[in-house]
C-alpha cells in the first residue's frame, strides 16, 4: 500500500487522496489536520459574526449543528450516523427512563454502544491504526453521560445532597434538541474534544461566561501566542524526534541487545516522546475552542483570569511532576474530570479508584494492552498513596530531607509513567508481559511490596474520605 493510501476500513473524503499520497501522509491524518485548521479559520470568523449572547443562541446553535455535521461527514462520511443514533438513544431515555435510575441506564448504554463500536472495529480493523468515528464517540459518551447525571442531579437528587460542584453543573430543565444537537455536534469540539460540560457549554453560547466587568471575555494575544508556540514544538517533536527512538522495537531482538537499565532508560525516552502527539492533537484541540471564544475560566486564588476551560493537558505536571497523583491529575484532565464525576464521586470510596480505572479501560477499548496498563496504573496509585501517608512525614521536617524525599519521588514517577503507559504501545498481551518481563517485572514487585509492608488506612483515615 502507497504512503497516504488509506485501507478498506477508512470510510473519510478522498478529495485529497492525490496529494496525500504525494507528501507520504496517511490520508486519515491529513483530513483530521484539514478539519482543525479549518474550524480553528471558522471559530475565528464564529466569534466575530455571532457573538455570544441569549439573543443570538439559537444562531449559534444551528451553525456548530450545521458546520460540526459537515466537518464530521468529511472526515467520517456515513460514520456520523454513530454520533446521531447514540445521542438519540441518550435523549430517549432521559426521556422516557425511570427518573431516579436514568444516568445510570444512560450510562450503561451509551458506554456499551462505544465498547461495540470498539469490538467492531478490533473486529474488521485490528492493529490498524486509522482514524475512524470512534474517537468522536468517544468524546461524545463522556458528555452524554455527564450531562445524564447533571440533569439527575438537577431534576431527582435534593439540593442538600448534592456538592459544590454538582450544584454548579446541574441540568434543572431537559435540554431542547437543538441545544442538545449542538452539545454533540460542535465544531469546535467534536473531532478531538475535549469533553466540555453542559453547563458550561450553555454559558459560551449564550455569553454567561462573563467576567467581573460584565463582558464576554477574550483571551489575551500573549496567551494565544504562547498556545501556538507549545503546538508547534509539540509538533516539531512528534515529526522529527519521536521517530529516532520507536516503540515498535520493545517486542524485537533489537531491544533485547540492551541490558535491562539500558531497555529502562530507552522506554523512559521513547514512551516520553510518545506523549507529544497527544500533547500536539490536544493543544490544537484548544486552539480551535479558542478561536471560537471557549476559554475563559473564572479567577484563580490571585484574581487573575484563567484561560483553561478546555484545556486537557498540563505538560509541567506530566513532565515533572513528583508524584503520581499530580502527574495522573495532569493527563487527559477532561477525561479525568468525567470520571471523577460519574464515577469517583458517585461510588464507595472502597472500590472507586478501582471503578475508575475499569471505566476508563472500556472507555478506550478492548485491547490487552489497555487493562493491563491501567490494573499497572491503579496498583501504582495506591501504593504511592501509601507510601506518602507513611513514610512522608519522616522527611518534611527537615529541608535537605524534604529536597531528597521530592528527588526520589520525582525519579520513580518517570519510571512509573513509562513503565506503564507501555502496553499502549504494544497492546497485545503476551508480547507486553514478554516487554515486561525483560525488566523482571521490577516495579510492580515493588509496587506490591509497598501494598503489603506498609500499614493500610486507620479507620478514621478511611471515614474521612468519605
């Protein structure tokens, strides 16, 4: 097969075919890159012409309905039909559901219409890595669901029971279609996400999302700039960089050749180069939503304007972070904001992390690799909990202790993150245990030692939590 030349399973425009076999870029990618650039001119142009306000929201509600089908239907053609049947199949049943049990059915459908999305396409499409209509789905299966337990939270639960945050987002009154049609279909939203609530959705479009000064905010040039600046570098590392140290050697002789702190410190660099193509795909992402006026997020601590409502990464905390909760925290933000408020938050504080984890491993699909970097993931995350609830305190009383304790933190949270992000670049099972098992499994014996010497929670730890 010609370089740019798409398989049997894309179903996407072929307009540019000619060219994309001419620059060698698979054809996927460049209708993907086309459709940002595109959205992020039209944003630009959305903004301006139909400014935020009540009295133009329905405007505004017809052009993301009609440009988001149009882009969707270049890059997906009849794919977008998943988009509209599962969005429909939401909209019935906060309909037509038992009140008090209608988030939990929608979620158990719309998560399950996304896993059969996932089978069918590992089915026809297995290790083919082509862009294809489940990625939009899967954005949409985390505002579908969110938006079913908001308006649970506002229509069923009493104000008492309900949190800060759950105050905030509840949905009081269902969604007409249009409104619910352009929550999904959004142009600026719907190829790359990220999940944005409904409650915040609403207030971009009808400009609630005001600053102190009473006016709909936008987001300063030195901001844009610097924005534009981390996506091209981002870029410049995922096209240059990243193919000097590939993945795909981790199952071949090649990587064998080295001894086993030589395969740590290759998969530390190649795993960590991995991470700029999302970095690229999500800074872009944001772009897009900021050229269409979705930026503004309140004040910090310090009075000072945020510009990170759809932000969905924070590079310095994955890159640098000391601890596993600030690098997980900093990844996918979006992705980890749905679960925490679909899951973390609305099960026992015994099994939630582990609810988390299960979630996100269907949520991204049914190769092997998946489950077993996130069962690595969540076995990370307790034992890191336990080690900072025992053994931190010996260090912060002393400055030089302090600084040695962040030293070793940060260095095993580099490891722990390439370790085992790893079997999302393998995803078979038996070839990732053999990766694995060229490291002698060493950080989760570690891991699990931690689990079993160090003391569990007292009771009173565990009742407050909840």
């Amino acid at each position: 097969m010609a370089e740019g030349q798409p398989s049997d399973f894309y179903s996407g425009s072929q307009l540019l075919l000619p060219l994309a076999v001419k620059v060698g870029v698979p054809i996927d990618q460049l209708n993907f890159l086309l459709g940002q650039v595109i959205s992020l001119i039209i944003g630009y142009g959305f903004r301006k012409i139909l400014p935020a306000s009540r009295d133009s929201a329905t405007s505004r509600h017809i052009a993301e309905v009609v440009i988001g089908g149009l882009l969707t239907y270049f890059c997906f053609s009849y794919q977008i039909l998943h988009l509209v049947a599962q969005g429909a199949l939401c909209y019935l049943i906060l309909i037509l559901a038992p009140k008090q049990h209608m988030h939990v059915i929608c979620m158990v459908v719309i998560l399950g219409y996304l896993a059969v999305l996932h089978i069918y396409r590992m089915t026809y499409a297995y290790m083919i890595w082509e862009m294809d209509i489940s990625g939009p789905v899967m954005i949409s299966t985390q505002k579908l669901t969110s938006l079913a337990f908001s308006y649970h939270d506002g229509t069923v639960k009493k104000e008492e029971s309900l949190s800060k945050d759950q105050k905030e987002e509840a949905i009081r009154r269902l969604p007409s279609i249009l409104e619910f049609s352009s929550y999904i279909l959004s142009f600026h939203l719907v190829l790359v996400g990220p999940m944005c609530l409904y409650h915040d959705y609403i207030a971009f479009i009808e400009g609630d999302n005001k600053t102190r000064e009473g006016i709909v905010a936008e987001m300063p040039s030195d901001v844009w700039l610097n924005k534009t600046l981390i996506t091209l570098a981002c870029f410049f590392v995922m096209m240059v960089i990243l193919p000097i140290f590939p993945t795909d050697i981790f199952t071949e002789d090649e990587f064998l050749g080295y001894n086993v702190v030589g395969r740590m410190f290759y998969m530390l660099v190649s795993v960590s180069l991995v991470r700029y193509k999302y970095y690229f795909a999500w800074y872009l992402g944001e772009l897009v939503n900021n050229a269409a006026g979705l930026a503004f997020n309140g004040y910090d601590q310090h009075g000072n304007k945020q510009w990170d409502l759809v932000n969905n990464v924070i590079i310095w905390d994955v890159e640098f972070g000391n601890s596993m909760r600030l690098m997980v925290n900093g990844w996918n933000t979006k992705t980890a904001l749905w679960l925490r408020r679909v899951v973390y938050e609305r099960v026992s504080p015994a099994y939630n992390t582990w609810m988390v984890y299960l979630v996100t491993s269907i949520w991204h699909g049914f190769y092997p690799g998946y489950y077993l970097a996130f069962f690595t993931a969540a076995l990370f995350t307790l034992t890191a909990r336990s080690v900072r609830r025992n053994c931190r305190s010996f260090f912060i009383s002393n400055t030089y202790l302090a600084f040695f304790y962040d030293c070793i933190t940060f260095t095993f949270t580099r490891f722990c993150n390439v370790y085992m992000a790893m079997p999302f670049t393998v995803l078979k099972f038996v070839p990732t245990l053999g990766v694995y098992m060229t490291l002698y499994f060493w950080l989760h014996i570690l891991s699990i030692l931690g689990l079993v010497i160090l003391p569990g929670k007292t009771r009173q730890q565990a009742q407050k939590q909840t």
